[in-house]
C-alpha cells in the first residue's frame, strides 16, 4: 500500500461528519502520532484557522494568529519544514513569545509544513508534540503528504466556488477573524495609522493584557474601549 | 559508472530540477531534444505538443529541417509522430525508402528521406491516460533504435512529461489562489472601511456598513473600492456621514 492510499485510507475513516479538509488535522494526528495539530490560511491580507484538532492545537493556532509569530509564518516564508525539537531551548530567538507560552502549555516540540501547489503557496500545518526530538523519517513524510493533500483540498474546492467566493472551511476561519478586521479599521480612525500598524497595535495590546487578538477586538469592537494614544 | 551512463543520469537530474517550481518550461523543452541528440546514437530530434483545443505545435527541433518535417506530419496529419500521439505507443517508421513505408505515410516518408534522413523513432509523451504530444528521434542511419537507447529515450520523455504537467498544474493553482487572495483582500478592507466609519462616526459597525452602501450606491460605485478608499485615506468619511 502506498504512502498515499494509507493515509487517504486514515482521512476517510477519521472523517466524522466534517468535511474532508476539516477531517486533515484529525488524520494527521492518527497518521503521525503527535498530540495535535492545526491547519491554517495564510495569505498577504488575511490569516484564519481551518482546522484544529487534539491537544495544544487550538491554543497553538491562536497564539500564532494573535502574536503574528510561530511556525506556520516560518514554513510558508521558507517553503519547507520547521521543525524545532525543543521549544524551550531553541524556540526563544525565533518565537519569543510564542515559545514561551507553548512551553508553558506543555508543548516541547513541533513542526509546521507549508501548504503549497508548485509556486502558489497559501497555508501551514503544524504539528505539536509533548514530547523531545525530531520526527522520524515516516512522519516527515506522511507530514508532506497530509499538507499535500490538504492543498489539493483547498485548491479543487475553491476552483469550484465563484471568483468572488471562498470554500466554506476558509469562510468559517475568515468569519472568526471578522472582528480583527473591523478593530483593525477602528484603530486606523482612531490613531490616523495605516493598517499594518494599527494590526501590531492591536496585537500589542491584546499580549498586553492576556487577551487572544480576537477576544481584544471583540472587546474594542463590541466594548467600545480604544487603545491609548502613546501605544 | 561509464561515460554514456553519467550523461545519461546528468541528463535525467537536470530534468528532474525542473519539477522544482520557477523554472522555463520552453527552455526544458530545447534541454530534452538536445540531450537526446547528445546521449543517443540519433542525429536530430523534435517534440510536439498538444495545446488545450487538441492541435498539435512544434515546440521544439534541433534543426530546421527536422521543425519542417514536424510541421508537415501536424499538417497533413500523417507520420510516425502522429500515429504515437494517437496511440500512445512507441511508433518505429522503418526504412524511409522502404514501399511499405511510403505507402503508410507517402508525403512524411518522402520529404524526410529527401532531406537526409533514413528512420524515425517517435516515443509518446505520456502520463497514464493522458498522452500530450510526441517525442521524435531523427537518424540517417535506417537501423531501429537500440533496446538500450529506446528505454533511455523513454526515461527522459517521461520526466519531461511530468514537468510539462506539474507545470500546468502549478500554473492553475496559482490562478486559484489569486482568486482566493483577491475574494480575501476584499473582504478584509470591507471589514476595516466597517471599522473605521464606526470610530469616526461614533456608530455601530452595521449603521457603518449601511452608510458605506449608501454611499456606493448613489455614486454608482463598487463596494470595494469604497472600501478601498476609505482605509487609503483617499475618501472623506464626513461625505459618508453626509449622505
């Protein structure tokens, strides 16, 4: 049985109900026998979750998306691997903040793959693990193959959809980040910034007081508070 | 490792590189029929291709004369080359000069022994099912290409079979993802136009909203690019709160 068969096979039994890219991170942790691991989108404007499954991955997910830093960036901006086997020693330059809170959560080692298709390249999935070392040859492999799948996943579905409309796994990540948008538009009236600053403000303020980058929007945009002039 | 055996795997690595994103397929093209000219006792080669409608091209030849006689087995539909494409199998013309030859295809067989040339050996380029065109090796001699050089032949028509799909594949993803990035960026600056009336206009984001249609609608104009110009700083919010 090849590689791809075995772990087409895995997909198709973890699928409970959801969607075959929602079933990606439920049969990448069956399939590599880490404790979780998480799907995102990664795109110049916009950045969501697709899925998340077993431990840390959710946490882990968010924190990337709320701190702008972690593995996922690192393997779509390099095209390749990630891997980091012990978090709290070498995960600190890279990911300061990031590390620190995984560590603190458990996280010991992970390694993100990009999801991409030749050039076009859109997306991460990691793979957290609570244990030390690198992944074996096997699962690097099978790593490759589930990200390969999920980026023929996502370009069939949305080749599919009209120009305008993006498949619903993206739709449901992006409708979680709606609020960071609309802050993000918020702080730019505010402060008179453009929008990547007012993006880094935001972040900043969400680390800076304990909240995930959607709960501090939520709390801009639904609470009415703004962020201090002098940042 | 012998000579003929380090060109060969040379031949095969270099090929293989190009499956690597960003990369000239044309330039893989001029690579595959110069290298089978190199490696295999054949003195010109070609390749044709067929394009989204079905019609054959000439996209490569080491010569003139052998892009000639390309065009005119596309052109008059008939030759070696064609019958591979058509069949998916390696197709060996035989003597040129031979009558059973003329007779199968009576214009190629003539023109290409006029200019020179005494056998053709056409190899399908081919992925399973889908067969994209053919790969043609010229020889002045009239003996049958060897068991060696065929698989050889074979091997290298396969890999650039598999680029020119990786590359169409790749070519297509990127379309899509465009779209995707497109339909995103979108929505984003929506999102932020929504945010920044809000603050400015001290309202809710679906008052916001309302108002940024409003606007479009009566201007006769896009949505996004309302949007667009409201987070550029390029549109005065206060004609928005106005209207």
């Amino acid at each position: 049985m090849t590689r791809l068969t075995r772990i087409l096979g895995i997909l198709r039994a973890e699928r409970a109900g959801e969607t075959l890219l929602g079933s990606v991170c439920r049969a990448a942790v069956v399939a590599l026998g880490t404790n979780g691991a998480g799907l995102m989108l990664l795109t110049k404007s916009h950045r969501g979750p697709i899925c998340s499954h077993g431990d840390f991955a959710t946490l882990g997910e968010d924190l990337q998306l709320s701190l702008g830093e972690g593995p996922s960036g690192d393997a779509f901006d390099t095209r390749g691997l990630v891997e980091v086997t012990d978090l709290s020693a070498s995960g600190g330059e890279r990911w300061p903040m990031f590390s620190q809170a995984m560590t603190e959560a458990g996280v010991i080692s992970l390694a993100s793959f990009p999801l991409q298709i030749g050039g076009a390249r859109f997306g991460a999935l990691t793979l957290y693990r609570s244990s030390y070392g690198e992944l074996s040859f096997e699962q690097v492999a099978d790593g490759y193959v589930i990200a390969q799948i999920a980026s023929h996943l996502i370009i069939a579905g949305q080749a599919q959809v009209g120009e305008d409309s993006v498949i619903p796994e993206i739709e449901a990540g992006f409708v979680r980040m709606e609020p960071v948008h609309q802050a993000t538009g918020m702080v730019m009236a505010q402060l008179g910034i453009g929008a990547e600053d007012a993006l880094a403000r935001l972040r900043g303020a969400a680390f800076g007081s304990d909240r995930t980058l959607v709960a501090m929007a939520d709390h801009i945009v639904l609470g009415g508070v703004e962020l201090p002039r002098d940042g | 490792m012998t000579s003929r055996e380090r060109h060969v795997t040379g031949t095969l690595v270099q090929l293989a590189d190009t499956l690597v994103a960003g990369y000239d397929v044309a330039e893989m093209f001029y690579y595959l029929v110069e290298s089978c000219t190199d490696v295999l006792s054949i003195d010109h080669a070609g390749l044709m291709l067929v394009d989204a409608d079905g019609i054959l091209h000439v996209v490569a030849a080491t010569s003139e004369v052998t892009h000639l006689i390309e065009l005119l087995q596309i052109q008059n539909q008939e030759g070696p080359c064609l019958d591979a494409f058509r069949s998916g199998l390696v197709v060996e013309s035989g003597p040129l000069a031979d009558s059973e030859v003329r007779a199968r295809w009576p214009i190629l067989s003539e023109a290409a022994h006029d200019a020179g040339f005494g056998a053709i050996t056409a190899m399908p380029m081919r992925l399973r099912d889908q067969v994209l065109g053919a790969l043609n090796l010229f020889r002045v001699e009239t003996a049958p290409l060897t068991v060696d050089d065929l698989a050889v032949a074979q091997a290298f028509a396969n890999i650039a079979t598999i680029s020119i799909l990786q590359a169409r594949a790749t070519h297509d993803a990127r379309t899509v993802i465009d779209q995707l990035q497109r339909a995103l960026d979108t929505r984003v600056v929506i999102e932020q136009a929504k945010g920044f009336i809000a603050q400015h206009a001290n309202i809710s984001l679906d008052e916001s909203f309302a108002r940024i249609r409003r606007y479009a609608r009566n201007n006769n104009l896009r949505l996004s690019n309302v949007a667009r110009d409201i987070v550029a700083n390029v549109l005065d919010p206060e004609l928005l709160i106005e209207a």
